[in-house]
C-alpha cells in the first residue's frame, strides 16, 4: 500500500456512495415500473442520478457527467409533466441505470469506458426529448469550473452579456464542510469579465476574533452571458452554508418551476438574509429540489441535505477487515468459555455454585455477542437481487424473449461473504432460467401462457438456512432429451432405468448442456456442476424441481454464515468429530429388532418400516475395521440432498453445541469428506464432517468393493 | 546452551530423530512446542500425525521421522513439535528432542555424497560435524513442498 491520499479517499467514497445511489435508483425505477405517476418516486430517482452527476463532476470524470446529464435531463422532463413515461421509456431508463453503473465502475477501476453504448442509449434518451437537448447542454457548465475544461459550448444559448452583481457571504460551517470560496469565485470568474471585492467591514479586532469563526463576504460584479440562476448554480453545493444575493441582469430563467420546491430553501435561508430565495430559484436541474424528504437526505453528496437530517438512518462504515477480526476474537471467545465451562465441570463444582451460575450467564452472553457480531456481517440479499435483475433484463434482451423478474423477500440477511460468492452461480442460474428454462414467446401463446416469461428469484430463511429459489414458468425440464444427451455423451449408459429425480440431476453432472445450439449466452462451456461446486464450497446444497409444462425451480439451500455451526458433536473410535446438526434428522439405537444383514458389508436399518443403508463413520473414515456387531451402536439419521437418507453409525453422541468453523484450507492436507475443523472445549480439534460427501465415498467404497469381489469371482 | 561461533552466517537449530541428528535454519522455525495429542485426519499418508490447536488455527503436524523414512517408534513426553513456517505455510514437525542451538560458518558445511537412487536425495542439503558427531541439515523447503504435492 501507497502512503494514504487524501483526494483518493475521498474518491473512494464517493464510489461508495455511488453504490448506494445506483442503488436507490434501480429501487425507485422499480417503483417507477409499477406505478409510473408517482411525482415523488421521479424525484428520488432524479436526485440519485443528479447527485452522482455532482459527484462525478467533482472528479472530473467527463463521460460519466456526460451520460448523466442527458439521462437527468430526460428524467427532469418526466419529472416536470413534460413527457409522459411509458413502459419503453422506462426499459430505456433500466438500460440506462445498468449503462450508468457500468460507467461508475470503469471510472472506479480506470478501466476503458464503454461509450458506444452510451452513445446508442444517449441517442434514444435524446430522441424522447424532440428538439431541446442543445439548449440542456449549458448546464454541463454548472460542473465545469470543477477541473474540468472550459471550453465547452455551453454558454451561447443565452448571447446577451448582462451586469449582475453577486454578493456572497460564507457562513462558518461552509468551512466546516470543507468547501473553499476561492474556488468558487474562481468558478464564477469563469463565467465572464468578473470583478471580485472583498469585503472585510465584519472583521473584529483581533481580541474579539474567533479564529474558527469566518467574518469574510465578497461581492462581485460579473458581466457574462450567463443569467442569475446559472450563477446560483456555481453556489449549489454550498447551498445553506452562506447568504448569497444575486441582483440585476435578466429574470431567472425557468419560471415554470413551482415556487413550492424553493420552500424548504427559503425557509432555511431567511434568517441569514431575505433575499436570498430569489438567487434560489432552482438552478435548471442542478440545485435538487431538496423537498423536505428523508430520500433528499440520503441521495445528495454534498452534505447539504441538511433540510431533513433526522430521518435518515444513521449508517456506519466499517472497514470490513475490522469486523473480520472481531468475528475471530469472538470465535476465540466462544472457545474460551467452552473450555472454562469444561474445567469448571472437571473441577467438581456443585451446579448451584455461584461460579456454575455465573457461567451460565457468561454462555449466555457470549451466545448474545456472537450473533449480534454475525448480525453486522448480515446483508440483506438486496444488492444481489437487483444484480440479477439487470442480468434478466441483458439476457432476455440477447434472445429475444420478453422475461420480468420477479423478485421476493430481499430484506432476507444472509453474511456478506455468502452474499459475494453467490453472484456467479446465481448469475448462471438466471441466465439458464432464461434461456433454456423459458419457452420463446410463440410457444408460451400456443401453449395458452402469457407471452411474458416469469422468473422468480425468491430468498427465504427456513430452518435456520437460507433457501433462495430461481424458478421460471417455463415449459419445464424436457427429461427424455436430457436422457438423451446424457446417452449420447456417454455420461450414462443406454439402458439405465432412471427415476425423473435422477433425470434432472444429470444437469449437475460436468460436461452437460441442454442447449441444441451453444448460444452466447449460456452454454460458455460452465455447467450446473460449476453452479453446485460453488454452491457446496458454501456448505450449501441445490436442488431441481421441474414439471412439464409448468415450469422449474432450482432450489439453493444455505447456511446463514460461514463462521459458526450448529453442531452434533459425537465419538467414533476414539476421536470426536462434529456433523452439522441440520442434517441430523434422527437418532436411534440399534438393537436385534431393527438391524439386518443384507449381504456382507451392507447392514440396514429398519426406520418406520423402509431400510436405511447403514454405514459406519469409523470404517469410512479409516478410523477402525468393520465391525462384528453393531448393537448399541449409536445412528444418525443423515438427510440427503436428493431426499434420500442414509444412516451413520457412531459410538456415542456427546453434546449439541454451536462451533466455530476454522477452515482446513491453508493446511496442505484436505481429506474427503470433512469439511472443516473446530477447536473444542478441551483445546482439541475436531473435525466437522460433510455427511453427504461421507455417504456418498462409503457408497463408492461400496460399490469398489463389489466390483473387486466380482473380478475375483471371475 | 553452548555456542559455537565462528564467522558464522548461519544458525542452526538441532535436534534429534531415532539417534540421528538434525538440524534445520533457525530462521525458518517459528516456535517450539510440547507434544499434544494431534487429530488425526481420515485417510492421510501415514507420516501426516494430524492438526492440532495452536492458538486458534489448525495447525498440520507431521512425523519428522516418519517423513524421512526412519522407522516408526513410540512417542514420549519428551517429543516436540517444532512449528516451522514455509512459504506463509505453517507445519509442525514432531521430533524426537531438541538438543542446541548451533552458529556455523558457509565452511563448516559440506555437501551430502551424491545419493544413490531410491533414498532420500535432496531432503538433505548439508553434512556438518559439531564434537565428531555428524549433523544433517534440513532442506524444509523439500521437507514440506513435497507433502503439497503429494497431498494434491
């Protein structure tokens, strides 16, 4: 790392911040898309791309204050009544919105910006407008004296040069913020022949003086083509920090405006000077409005959204790394208490000891601290729900298809990490989902749906996991093709009887794909098997529900963090081990009843009247030969993705309790089936079991043991 | 403990494997510890003794002697874990006791007799003798590189 610059700070937020308005934006444009006649909706979605304007401008980042002007500008249109929005305009302004991210980002990274693009969705915006964007153009001026070249064509839209006379009296907090009168009498001195005199009458003497306190105003005499609300514009940001009075010259332009909007403005400024409402009056576009809004409050960069400071959520920004390592500590804390708890017990303490009872209060705490410290790694699935809506938008723009997204339960928390990682295999899902899920349009109206495709992204907690399902209303999984290209690539036998369950998993196996031809949009060579690596590198799992006609659902089953696990800890040959408590559905002891021998090496476990294949942790896991007699044994009923279930033997179960998951990845050895370690109570590591990836090794031992006996045979 | 210095670049610490010794680059080892009992993990080469708890984090521990092909024995409380650090990789390596630390000079080292094919070739990267006794140095960059090869 660099030694810290200041200026590339503040750029760093301004992209966070930027995040947050892309945000705010593809939100109120969702709004927008259900009810287009909400003024107050336009707003919002106005100021958020207002305000990365301003932003932008600030850093001189040229082809995103370009693009977002024009974009404002048609916005400021819909938001005036002058142009109706409709259902393609507002696809325009989606398209828009996804363009707009894209240019955020490769200003972010100083990668090359895609300006065709731009260009092709300027032309359309612009086409919405009839004959007026060059006269919009003088705006880009408001952001120009900001670093930017100056030579822009701005100013001629408005040839007669005029006197005004500008009085401009800082207030300490336009200080306080951070902003600096020189420059913007800089800026206003760009604007024409500009004579600036300062005026120090307010200065007290020196004992009197309050270094913080600023006593300066200056008054300038411009002559300029610009009019007072274009020199208004330059004071924009500083809105409320100062009085400003702007005098002579022609009217302010725009006196279609409502005078309600300058309410707010006026209110504030009046006692700083009554006058000040008239130089207020609205900067086209440029000055927001600000309606006393909570919205207001969050979309402008500048600080000046002071008009409705209490509504706002009050937000802190923490470096993620920070919380990274109070999740450790608290994960070291929970080992802790563990082995206090562990000494204290072997110490022969009555449990209604004051000790015994004060630990009971220090789990109970700790249990406290560690979810709430997961509770700040939680996210709602927001962003990357909004993620996938444009996702849908691209992908069915690319085939042709008429697809909506329909999205529920954003609000649903799941840990940041988990959120990230899902992306990819998320996108994957979607694009399938549009693709090969749906049906083309001239199919859905034979088959008497709507011509409009559905895919529904929907995140749930259930049970302690998050269950986030992508379902289309598709033709469903054409399973004597899916056969079929699985016999023809050899991936299963000709003659295989399979069930429809087993059918629709063969999409998981690797080198598998459904689409007759390889389109660019799915089919790049990653399959489902990529989707359900990267969905059980996350302790989850995937499931496929399909039927004809009606449609498919992939269904992904997470656990709520990657930190902490709640776990069965029990004894197998000696060594305790942890398996995830979730996958328990079922303990029960083996008695001459319940247990038969099917053949050797295959026990069964009769549950309810079905027989469960019984395999045993300590064999799978090389801790100890088979055993003779598995009576008293101790097994788990283990559910398994496919719906089956299998049971696992084990000598004795020990306790249920809440792990820390330490991960085995920088250990150079990974063996097969764990996933994972723990630190238990007595400073031991145990490792905690994948049961399903277990099962699935005893049932290919199994299975390579038949074999090796059948060649013997031979 | 003793010191031999002479012109002296390198440190070395040594210790002792089956009546051998060892001696490994002090610079590469992080910690010394008493013998705990590992977890072992399923189905590892046999060499690999398991993980155990160092302060928080797994920590992968290997027999030392196992790894070098010296025969399998019984551990005492005098074992220890010597925790090395490689290349950001933590491993702990348990040796039988560790005996001294030892300050020689580039002199004092010479290089193994070409090895026969079959045994053990490049784990040892020098021969030194400190009071006639013969003292084999480590190259841990063998020890522990070729257990990540042959683990993936």
């Amino acid at each position: 790392m660099t030694t810290p610059d200041p200026m590339a700070e503040i750029r760093a937020s301004f992209f966070i911040e930027c995040e947050e308005l892309l945000e705010a934006l593809q939100d109120g444009l969702e709004q927008l898309a259900d009810d287009a006649s909400d003024i107050e909706t336009i707003n919002v979605v106005f100021r958020a791309v207002h305000s990365i304007k301003g932003g932008a401008g600030a850093f001189g980042l040229e082809a995103l204050v370009r693009f977002a002007h024009r974009y404002e500008t048609v916005m400021d249109a819909v938001r005036s009544g002058q142009i109706a929005p409709d259902d393609a305009m507002i696809k325009l302004f989606f398209r828009c919105a996804d363009h707009l991210s894209d240019l955020v980002r490769g200003s972010r990274d100083e990668t090359e910006l895609p300006t065709a693009v731009g260009e092709a969705l300027l032309g359309e915006l612009d086409s919405y407008l009839g004959g007026t964007p060059a006269e919009e153009t003088e705006e880009d001026i408001d952001f120009q004296p900001m670093g930017l070249s100056l030579d822009l064509p701005g100013i001629n839209s408005a040839p007669t040069a005029n006197t005004l006379q500008v009085t401009f009296s800082p207030q300490t907090e336009l200080y306080a913020t951070g902003n600096e009168p020189f420059k913007l009498l800089g800026n206003l001195a760009a604007l024409g022949a500009c004579t600036i005199t300062l005026d120090a009458s307010a200065l007290p003497s020196l004992e009197a003086l309050e270094p913080e306190n600023c006593y300066l105003s200056w008054t300038a005499e411009l002559e300029s083509a610009a009019d007072a609300a274009e020199v208004a514009s330059i004071f924009e940001f500083v809105d409320g920090l100062c009085a400003l009075d702007i005098s002579g010259g022609a009217a302010p332009g725009f006196p279609d405006l409502p005078p309600l909007d300058d309410i707010p403005l006026g209110a504030e400024l009046d006692d700083v000077e009554a006058e000040a409402p008239v130089a207020k009056a609205e900067a086209p576009s440029a000055a927001p409005a600000q309606p006393p809004t909570p919205a207001g409050a969050m979309a402008d960069p500048s600080g000046t959204g002071k008009a409705a400071p209490s509504a706002a959520k009050s937000v802190v920004r923490v470096d993620l790394d920070r919380i990274e390592r109070l999740v450790n500590l608290v994960g070291e804390l929970v080992i802790n208490q563990a082995m206090l708890s562990q000494s204290l017990e072997q110490a022969g303490l009555s449990p209604h000891s004051d000790a015994m009872n004060g630990l009971e209060e220090f789990q109970r705490l700790t249990r406290d601290i560690q979810d709430s410290v997961m509770m700040i790694r939680a996210q709602p699935v927001k962003s990357l729900f909004q993620r996938m809506s444009r996702i849908v938008r691209e992908a069915s723009a690319a085939v042709g298809k008429d697809v909506v997204l329909s999205p529920e339960g954003e609000t649903t928390e799941v840990d940041k990490t988990v959120i990230e990682r899902l992306a990819d295999p998320l996108t994957h899902m979607i694009r399938n989902a549009v693709d090969h899920g749906l049906e083309d349009t001239e199919t859905r109206r034979a088959a008497g749906k709507s011509a409009k495709g559905t895919v529904r992204l929907t995140a749930a907690h259930r049970s302690g996991r998050v269950v986030i399902e992508v379902s289309d209303d598709g033709g469903g999984i054409n399973r004597p093709k899916v056969q079929q290209i699985a016999i023809d690539k050899g991936l299963i036998p000709a003659d295989a009887p399979l069930s429809d369950t087993e059918i629709d998993n063969l999409l998981f196996l690797p080198g598998f794909s459904t689409a007759s031809e390889v389109s660019d949009l799915s089919g790049r060579g990653v399959g489902m098997d990529v989707v359900r690596t990267a969905i059980q590198a996350l302790g989850g799992r995937i499931t496929i529900a399909s039927e004809p006609g009606i449609g498919t659902t992939f269904s992904i089953s997470l656990p709520l963090t990657l930190a902490v696990l709640d776990g069965m800890v029990v004894k197998v040959a000696g060594e305790t081990l942890v398996l995830p408590l979730n996958l328990v559905v079922e303990t029960l002891t083996i008695d001459e009843t319940n247990i038969d021998h099917v053949r050797p090496g295959l026990n069964v476990v009769r549950v309810r009247g079905s027989f469960v294949p019984l395999s045993d942790l300590g064999v799978v896991l090389g801790y100890r030969p088979h055993l003779e007699d598995y009576i008293d044994r101790v097994v788990l009923l283990i559910a398994l993705e496919d719906g089956n279930r299998a049971a696992l033997v084990v000598d004795e179960i020990d306790d249920q309790r809440q792990v820390v998951i330490k991960g085995l990845d920088e250990s150079f050895y990974r063996a097969p089936g764990i996933a994972a370690a723990t630190i238990l109570g007595d400073g031991q590591i145990a490792l905690i079991l994948d049961p399903s990836d277990i099962i699935s090794q005893a049932q290919s031992h199994e299975h390579s043991a038949i074999t090796a006996r059948k060649e013997i045979a031979v | 403990m003793s010191e031999h210095v002479k012109n002296a670049p390198v440190e070395l610490l040594t210790f002792r494997l089956s009546d051998q010794e060892y001696s490994l680059d002090i610079m590469s080892v992080r910690e010394i510890r008493g013998w705990t009992k590992t977890t072992p993990l399923p189905h590892a080469p046999s060499h690999m003794k398991g993980v155990i708890n160092l302060r928080g984090t797994v920590l992968p521990v290997m027999d030392l002697a196992e790894r070098l092909g010296l025969p399998p024995r019984e551990h005492s409380d005098r074992n220890v874990i010597i925790v090395v650090k490689h290349d950001d990789l933590m491993t702990g390596l348990l040796v039988d006791a560790v005996s001294d630390i030892v300050a020689l000079g580039d002199d004092d080292l010479q290089p193994p007799p070409e090895s026969t094919p079959g045994t053990q070739p490049a784990v040892i990267k020098a021969l030194t003798l400190l009071d006639d006794r013969m003292i084999r140095v480590l190259d841990l960059a063998v020890v522990v590189a070729n257990e990540t090869s042959e683990a993936a």
